[in-house]
C-alpha cells in the first residue's frame, strides 16, 4: 500500500472537490477531460468488489452529489460512469476508483458509450 498513488494523493494533478466518511471525489487537472473525474474510498481496496457495505453506500452518496456538481459546473449533456477492474479490464492504479465522466455533444465521439470500443470489430477475440 506504500506505493499506492490513491493512498498518498497528489493534489497537483487531482482537485480534491468532495468528501464523506469513507470516500473523496476528485476532478482531474487535465483540460481534455473537463470535469471529469473519480471516486476512491480511504481505504485502500483494490477493485470496486473489495468494497465494503458503508464504503459502496458512501460511494453511492458522493455519486449523486458529483454528478449536481458536475452538472452545475460542467453543464454536460451526459455521463459515462464505470470501474475498470484488473489489468484486462484497465486498472492502471490499483486502488478502486469509480470514474464519472461528463459527455459532450460536440465530442467527436459524442453518443458512443463504453460498450461501443468492445462491440467493434478490432476487439473480436481470434
């Protein structure tokens, strides 16, 4: 757990915007994914299925209040919201972090969720 970045925040490259008990919501500094950012329990738990009863209601409770956030800050026209688990699934930091995500309508990408990149044909297992 020493290594862990989400154990030992950085708060140059994520901006500490809400808190409960059992969890924080950062947005990330970085200006091609505006208002986007995670939600990490205290503890360091390293997928979303290692998460105890108090920490998903936590998660659930700074969820919502995200998302008024984002909504009056951001002013999107929707939201990708998900975990990566384990390396084939993405984790790169393995500490739970619930990714909550604006989406734009003049995004090249707009209306493209995330089963899109997995239903496409260069994703097929040979």
């Amino acid at each position: 757990m020493n290594e862990c970045e989400y154990c030992h925040i950085q708060f140059e490259q994520q901006k500490l915007v809400l808190e409960n008990e059992h969890c924080l919501f950062l947005i990330a500094n970085e200006p091609e994914i505006e208002g986007a950012g995670i939600i990490i329990p205290r503890e360091h738990r390293e997928t979303v299925f290692d998460l105890t009863e108090a920490e998903w209601a936590a998660t659930y409770e700074l969820l919502q209040k995200a998302k008024a956030y984002i909504e009056e800050n951001y002013r999107p026209e929707g939201f990708n919201v998900g975990w990566n688990c384990g390396h084939v699934g993405g984790q790169h930091v393995f500490h739970s972090h619930l990714h909550v995500i604006p989406r734009y309508a003049d995004e090249p990408y707009a209306g493209r969720g995330i089963r899109y990149w997995f239903k496409s044909k260069e994703n097929r297992r040979s």
